[in-house]
C-alpha cells in the first residue's frame, strides 16, 4: 500500500485557532500508543495568541534518516518518512538534534524517538490523516492540489524550504499568500527580526487610553 499520488497534506497556519483538535486526535492512533505525534506550538506568545501546527514535513532529503547510525528510521518509495524502528531505535537522539524543523521526539519512557508518519496506516488506503480529519478551520487539509487551489484561490502551495545557503523540499506544503511571490520559505529570516519588548507595547497601549 502508498498513499495514493494524487492526495497531498497542506499546512495552513494563518487558519490555526489553537484549539487543540489535532494532538486529541493524534493521540487516539493505534499505532501512537496515546501519544500525540502532533505539537501545537505558539508563534510569539508574550505578544500574541497565535498557534501553528507542527507536522513532520517528510523531507525528500530526511536529515533524521541520514544521522541516524542504526538505521532506524525508513523513508517509503511514495515519499513518507517512518517513525523509529523499535528494535533498531538505540534512542541516541541524533535525529531530535539533526532535524531543520525540530519535529522527532525521544520518548524516554519508550526508549524510542516517535514522530509524525502522516498517519501511514490511514493515508495508504486513500483516509485522511487523524489530525487533517477533525481540524475545524482547515489548517490542516489532506485532498487534490485541484481541491485546494479551488477552495483557496489567495494561497499558494510551497514545499521549498531555505535554512541559510541549504534548500530542503518537502512532501507537505506550507500554504502562503500567492501574491507575496515566494519560491522558498525562509525558516531562519526570523532570527534577524528585532526582538519585541512586549512591557514596551503595553506601556505605549496604556498612555494612548
């Protein structure tokens, strides 16, 4: 079984409400042991209420498969990258450390690193991933590049991502606006953002009432 070519999983961020539907969802797969594979992480928390959804974003080129030296973890012909290999896993925490996008989890009490495997059981036989089928606000879609370019017409679909001089593609896609013109997506430009003092926006909030 593969997931069939014609589906794909798209990321919305701006469309999160931090609702929590996914990780209550991730946690109820067989296969997770009750655990959420999914991290709901906030943007900037001293100034603002925004969430993102955090899913592995099943590189073409997966770091965590590359450091892993016992062979733990497998990328499937149709482009998914496995969780740790129990028997394999030697729970050294190579891929927590290696990952661009810091989504492999070491579970101690397991002794293994589990992570997001876009529910492989599911999207093989054509379902929707568990956390894509509860979310409300569409943040998290599984379906047609057609089905989301129709319902979404002011996005655009990337999965070129940019870590200073390195490129990494990416089996899931990150929508952004179509009219910003963006080949890839800067994760690392942030870091050169000024930093926000938030008592300085609350004293200037003050002073203005």
């Amino acid at each position: 079984m593969s997931v069939p070519a014609q589906f794909e999983f798209f990321v919305d961020p701006n469309r999160c409400i931090g609702c929590q539907s996914c990780v209550a969802a991730c946690s109820e797969c067989d296969t997770h042991k009750g655990t959420s594979m999914i991290h709901l992480q906030t943007v900037n928390r001293p100034i603002s209420v925004q969430t993102v959804p955090v899913v592995c974003m099943h590189c073409d080129s997966p770091t965590c498969a590359e450091v892993c030296p016992a062979d733990a973890i497998k990328r499937t012909e149709d482009g998914v990258v496995q969780t740790a290999r129990k028997p394999r896993c030697i729970a050294c925490n190579n891929c927590v450390l290696a990952c661009p996008f810091g989504v492999p989890k070491m579970e101690v009490e397991y002794s293994l690193m589990m992570k997001c495997d876009m529910c492989y059981d599911r999207t093989s036989v054509g379902s929707k991933p568990m956390c894509a089928s509860v979310c409300p606000s569409g943040a998290l879609y599984f379906g047609t590049r057609e089905e989301i370019e129709r319902a979404r017409p002011r996005s655009a679909a990337i999965n070129s991502f940019r870590f200073g001089n390195q490129i990494i593609t990416t089996k899931v896609n990150m929508m952004v606006p179509r009219d910003s013109a963006t080949q890839h997506i800067d994760v690392t430009a942030a870091m050169h953002d000024e930093a926000v003092n938030p008592t300085g926006m609350l004293e200037n909030v003050f002073d203005e009432m």
